[in-house]
C-alpha cells in the first residue's frame, strides 16, 4: 500500500471510531429485546385486563400476520424472488405447532422452534426447483410446491377434521394469573419484536446486501463473489422460518387447529401479498404497520357492521383495490413515498454541484503482501487456451488463447461484435466455454462458476455499469467486500460482536475509498441518481476494493468526458507501476489502451487477428485494415 493510501485509510478509520453514533445496530437491538421483553409483560399486567378479550386476540392475529408478511418481504422484497406460496408455509406452521401444543400436551416454546424448523424445511424443498426460474413461473412453481408439500402434512392425518385439538396455552408469568388472550398478546409481541430484529440484522449485514444485490442484478452479484444458487436458498429457507413461526402463533390464537383451520391457504398467500405490497416491498416498518391496520381495520368493520354485514363482506374486495391502486400508483408501496421525496431533493442538490473532471487517486487499501503472494503464485496470472464460446449454430469465440502476465496492463481489441465481451464473460465465469481451458493464478477454473472465480481474486466491471443501482455507493462497496467479510451467518442474524467489528471494518475502509474517489457526503446516495461518469468511477472502485489478483475492465472510459480519460489513465499507470496491479482491459478508446498497455490483443470475428506490444499492433497492417482503420 503507497504512503498516500494508507494515511487515507487511517484517517477514516480513525473519524469513524470519532464519530461513532451513541445507537449503534447493536445497541438498538439489545434496546429493543429488552423493551420487548421486559416492558412488554408488564403491560400485559397493568393494561391488558381492562380492555375487551378481543382486542388482545385481534392484537395477536396482527402480530402473525405481521410476522408472515415479514417472510414474504424478505423473500419477495429483499431478495426478489416471488413466492405466492406463503400461506401453504404459513398453514403447515399452524398445524405442526398446533399439534404439539394440543395433541402432545407440550409449551408453545416447544412448538414455536419447531414450527420454524418445519416451514424452513418446507421452503426449502420449494426453493430448489425454483433457483433457474423467475418471474411468473417462479410464482406459479412456489404456489404448486407450497400446496404440494401443504397436502402432504395434512396427509399424515395428524389432526381430526372435528371440534377437537384445542392449544393448551401455557402461563407464561408465574405467579400472575391473567386471561389467555393477554398471556399469547404479550407473547406475540414479544415474538414479533424478536422477529423484527433479526430481520433488521439481516438487511444491514452482508445478507442483505446480497439479497437485494441478487434481486437486481444475479451476475453483478455473482461477479462481487456472491453465491448466488446458495443464497437464494438461504432466504427460501429463513423465509420458511419465520412463516412457519407465524403460523404456529396464528394457530394459537384461534384456539382450534384441525384440518379446517387452514383450509384455504391461498387466502392467506393473498393476504400477505397485499400487506407487503402495501407497505412497501423492502420496508419492514412498512410492512409491520400494513398488517395492524389491515387485522384491526377487519376487526373494526365487524364490531361496528357485524360479521355478517355486506361491508364486512367486502373486506377481502377492499384490500384488492387497495392493491391495484398502490401497483398503479406506487409501485415501491407507501413507505416509498417518503424514500422517493428523500431521493428527489438528493438527486437536486447533485445536480446542483459542479463535480471537478479529474478522477481522484484510487488506492489500492489491500496489502503489498497479497499482491506478491499473486505475482509468486503464477505467472502468467490468467492463461486460456483454444477457448470456444457457441450460442446454438453461432461460434462467438473460436479458439482463441491468451496469457496475461503478473503486473501488466493487457489490452483486449477489436470491433464491435468481434467476441471479446463474450471472451471476457467466459474468463469471469459469467459463461462457460464450449471447449478450450482458463487457468487463473496457476489453477484450472474452467468449470467453476463466477463467484468461486471472484473467490480466487478475479475482480470485473461490466460494459453497463456492474453496480446495485437501487443501492447506495457506500453498500455497493461493502459488497464488493463481501468475500473478505469474515463472519457467517449465525453471526449476521444474531449480531454478534464478531460480526459487528468486521461490518465496521469494512464500513472504514469503504469510506476511505469513497473519500479517496471523490464522494465524500454522497455516501447514502442512490447509485441510479449519480452521473454515467461518476458510476463507471464508483464501479472501479468497487473492483479495486475487492483487492482482486486480477483486475478486468470492460470499457472503462465508457461515459467518462476526455480530462477524465486522461485522469483515468494516469490512474491505471499508478496501479501498474506502484502496486503490481494486474489488468486485463477491453477497450474501444484506441489512444488509451496504446498510452497504458504492455500487451495487446486483436480479436476479429471471434478469432485472435493479431497480438503483440502496443508498437507492433499499431503498425500491423491486417490489424489497420480490419479494426484501426475502419476507426480511421
């Protein structure tokens, strides 16, 4: 690491430890499991027996669903895979801890981890045929699945289809005697409450940022060492969770659990749909309020109309037109509102500054130790050999080989649809070659996929900007530390200190970059709301931040104004020279692969044309004739 870089870094770091905020994520964790365990019984104790049996029970009915739309944003809004299969999930909760509170005799602290396991487990049977597929048939597969597996448990003829099998509802505090209703509220919200932080734990952690990533973009995600088949499944199976939770606790409040109790899922699936829907795909505050109002809007209309009024009725109708109105007028659901008035003034002070053309200096912040630990571990540092890329009766690549030596800047060329994005998707993993090998750092890796690849120190930008727009520049370079994150997924749920010094450690030193990158107080900002060039920036950054053994750049003077150009050259030069950054460039600003480049190649209609030093590419009449000077 250069002097100049590694002061950046200690000066950020050393501001961060500063500027520390009073409420960390932890502590508003702990904050809220006391309150949730503490305040909340003793509410229960002074207030709960003045109000009518039913508000407590309506309370605890919100609190389940509350609980199964948290499922569904996580799955649907996070991480972007549609289910409409959640109320089978929900319904094989409720039966399986129904039956161990009501048949076996045992406490719903029993049943409730049990319920959890059996709708994660059920989840993730649905979520294997469900990885290849997206969008409708995602949703047609999960509502078939969920069914399947929902008929199988009722199958088992582990409930009576009669009157029986009422939940035996265990005291809960002691001496206290109170009513059942005020026992399983206090316990719902409780439930709710420690629900709702793990779920916050999750999305500021490295699986959100995965999950949100994989939602948007599953090759970027994948490129930044994202499992992305793994992690799908990870949120198919903590969404089962906290369905199967919810069900369980559903089942509770209704005191009767048999083969009617849950006799129209799809009821349910709709139900969670809407409130997520309506409160906002990837809000969880906007999600938990959706459901009160809907459970205690019901509530309400049958106290005051009857049960068996028209409008009472209509209900279900209601909660459908409000669905339709919030996909026509707000697509991100009503906590959208207030993001998208955040966004606009954001978007209206960036247009306001004049942003200098000079692209700031790109430090390296990895150590000179893993880049030598590169450079003795094989040189050449990427060698493909008679790769070919076909798409049906379409040859892309045809046999092309190349090498890409430690500590130099390779230029790949050619014209447009000469194959060297398809090349280039091929050595990243994005694409697998139909025949030929790719060896990186010695190793053979053609048959693993990109983020195995990314694993071993393979770092790329996209011809269209390889970032989560949707996310801020300071998330997306935190995931592009995401293999370097140092703690698992225990540990993201629970918070654990572990977890908590490795997130601060990676917020330093992705503050660093972004105030060495020239976006310092842009930090939370939208990725979408900043300019081509600043994007194409922020994206190389993320790159560099992955501390890669070997750099690949697609088109990266792409949207940047000719001083930038100029800047970005002087930058590429520096990596070379001063940090043994190895590069391998695809490029159509003819100039700047000549001025930066050791060794160039020229790929035309899918074949290597021509390789040699810049000198020798330039005065290549073959290369003259099919590339320079077509440019010419």
């Amino acid at each position: 690491m250069t002097a100049a870089a590694t002061a950046v870094v200690e000066a950020a770091a050393t501001t961060k430890a500063e500027r520390k905020p009073l409420l960390t994520p932890r502590r508003s964790n702990i904050l809220l499991l006391l309150l949730g365990a503490g305040l909340l019984p003793t509410l229960t104790y002074r207030a709960m027996p003045l109000l009518p049996k039913a508000i407590p029970q309506n309370i605890t009915v919100a609190a389940a669903i509350a609980i199964g739309a948290l499922s569904l944003n996580l799955l649907t809004g996070y991480a972007g895979q549609i289910s409409l299969g959640q109320g089978a999930l929900l319904a094989v909760g409720g039966i399986v801890g129904g039956t161990i509170t009501s048949e076996a005799g045992l406490p719903m602290w029993i049943a409730f981890p049990v319920s959890a396991i059996a709708g994660a487990l059920t989840a993730l049977v649905i979520g294997f045929p469900a990885l290849r597929l997206r969008g409708l048939y995602l949703a047609v597969v999960t509502l078939s699945f969920a069914f399947a597996m929902y008929n199988a448990v009722l199958s088992l003829n582990i409930l009576g289809g009669g009157s029986g099998g009422v939940a035996s509802i265990r005291r809960l505090w002691g001496a206290v005697t109170l009513p059942a209703e005020y026992d399983l509220c206090a316990v719902a919200l409780i439930v709710l409450v420690l629900v709702y932080v793990i779920d916050a734990n999750l999305t500021r952690t490295k699986l959100g940022r995965a999950f949100r990533t994989i939602r948007e973009n599953e090759a970027v995600a994948a490129s930044f060492g994202v499992d992305v088949a793994r992690f799908k499944l990870l949120a198919f199976t903590l969404s089962g969770a906290f369905a199967g939770l919810a069900g369980s606790l559903f089942a509770q409040s209704v005191y009767l659990v048999n083969s009617q109790t849950f006799a129209s899922p799809v009821d349910y699936s709709l139900l969670l749909l809407i409130v997520v829907v309506v409160g906002g795909l990837g809000s969880r505050a906007g999600t938990v309020i959706a459901a009160f109002v809907f459970t205690l809007f019901e509530f309400l209309i049958g106290e005051l109309f009857g049960t068996t009024s028209l409008l009472y009725g209509l209900v279900p109708m209601i909660g459908a037109a409000l669905l339709m109105y919030t996909v026509a007028r707000h697509p991100g659901g009503f906590a959208s509102v207030v993001r998208e008035r955040r966004e606009r003034r954001e978007a209206e002070q960036l247009k306001a500054r004049t942003d200098s053309d000079a692209v700031p200096s790109i430090p390296r912040l990895a150590s000179a130790v893993s880049v030598e630990k590169h450079v003795a571990a094989a040189s050449p540092l990427i060698e493909v050999e008679g790769v070919t890329v076909r798409f049906g009766g379409l040859t892309a690549v045809d046999g092309v080989s190349l090498a890409v030596e430690a500590g130099k800047i390779v230029g790949l060329i050619g014209p447009n649809g000469a194959g060297k994005t398809t090349l280039f998707n091929a050595i990243s993993g994005v694409l697998r070659p139909t025949a030929g090998s790719i060896r990186l750092l010695g190793a053979d890796v053609t048959r693993l996929s990109a983020h195995e690849r990314a694993a071993r120190g393979l770092a790329r930008t996209f011809q269209q900007v390889g970032l989560a727009k949707d996310q801020s520049v300071l998330d997306n370079m935190l995931l592009a530390q995401h293999i370097h994150s140092g703690y698992g997924t225990f540990e993201a749920l629970a918070s654990t200190p572990n977890a908590s010094k490795h997130e601060e450690a990676m917020q330093a030193r992705a503050r660093s970059a972004l105030n060495a990158l020239g976006f310092a107080g842009r930090e939370n900002t939208p990725v979408r709301l900043l300019s081509g060039g600043q994007q194409r920036i922020a994206e190389i950054g993320c790159a560099l931040l992955a501390d890669p053994a070997v750099l690949m750049l697609d088109e990266p003077s792409a949207g940047l104004a000719p001083a930038v150009v100029e800047s970005l050259a002087e930058r590429l030069r520096e990596l070379r020279d001063l940090q043994s950054q190895t590069v391998l460039l695809i490029e159509h600003n003819i100039p700047l692969v000549l001025d930066v480049c050791d060794y160039v190649y020229v790929l035309n209609f899918g074949e290597v044309l021509a390789q040699g030093t810049p000198e020798e590419i330039l005065a290549d009449p073959d290369v003259i004739s099919a590339y320079l000077g077509e440019a010419a």
